[in-house]
C-alpha cells in the first residue's frame, strides 16, 4: 500500500534525485528484501592497552553470533532465521528482515589468546589486547 507507486516520491524533487539509490533499492527488493549478507555497525575504540569493537546486533540471540579467528582474522557473523512456513495472514507490509550478517578485522597486532566478548542488550562487545612491544633480541653497546 505504501509502495503502490514506486517512482512518485523519488522524482518530485529532482535536485535529490539519484538514480543508483533506486537501482540499489530496486536490488534489494529482487532478492526478498535484503541482500544475501549484509554488514553491521562497529565502533573501534582504542583504549591504549587493548582495542574494543562494539558491534550493534539487535535482535539477535547470543548463540546467534560466532566469532572465528583464522590466521590475522578476526570475523563475526550472526545469522537471523525465519520459519519457511509462508504466512499470508493479514500483513500489509513485512520489514523484519532474515539473513545473515558479517564483518571481518585484521588482528595482527592483537594477543589473541586474550580477546573477551561480551553480548548485552543487542550490542556485542569484543574486547582485543594490543601485543606487547617486543623488545629486540639483540643490541649494539656504546662504547664510552
């Protein structure tokens, strides 16, 4: 109903008129709303000894979410699923939106022995200790 005349509202101002914001919407529409996986917010916060990612992931159960390091790479995904049953039922519209969510980090500075997470109230927070700053094995004395 809100969407009966799909070009209407995008071409009444033409100064805001931007024809791959609708190539974009009209994409993601085609493949039921929503691309197959899309990314979520992340703040990077530097707290001098360790960096904290706080990712919002409302909605989602802890067990949802799976944080998988490999090598320098530190991904979080979490995946929402829907019943496959096809409810008509009386809905006009349907927005909640189903798929699966992902983001990768590079942790190469990280000690990754010492990553915590932590899930509240639809925000993930990871915290990833810096390395310690290696000392060189070897030094070259002054002669005095």
């Amino acid at each position: 109903m809100f969407e009966l005349i799909p070009f209407d509202r995008h071409t009444r101002n033409l100064a805001n008129f931007d024809p791959f914001r609708m190539l974009d919407e009209m994409d993601r529409r085609f493949v039921n709303g929503t691309p197959a996986v899309s990314v979520f917010r992340t703040d990077v916060i530097d707290t001098g000894d360790a960096f904290k990612l706080e990712s919002e992931l409302p909605g989602f159960r802890k067990e949802d979410i799976k944080i998988d390091i490999e090598k320098d790479c530190l991904t979080i995904s979490a995946e929402r699923s829907a019943d496959k049953k096809e409810e008509k039922g009386n809905f006009v519209k349907r927005e909640r939106v189903y798929g699966s969510f992902s983001r990768s980090f590079d942790v190469s500075g990280i000690n990754v022995e010492g990553i915590e997470a932590r899930y509240t109230d639809g925000v993930l927070t990871v915290t990833l200790p810096k390395k310690a700053a290696e000392t060189p094995a070897s030094r070259r004395l002054e002669i005095q």
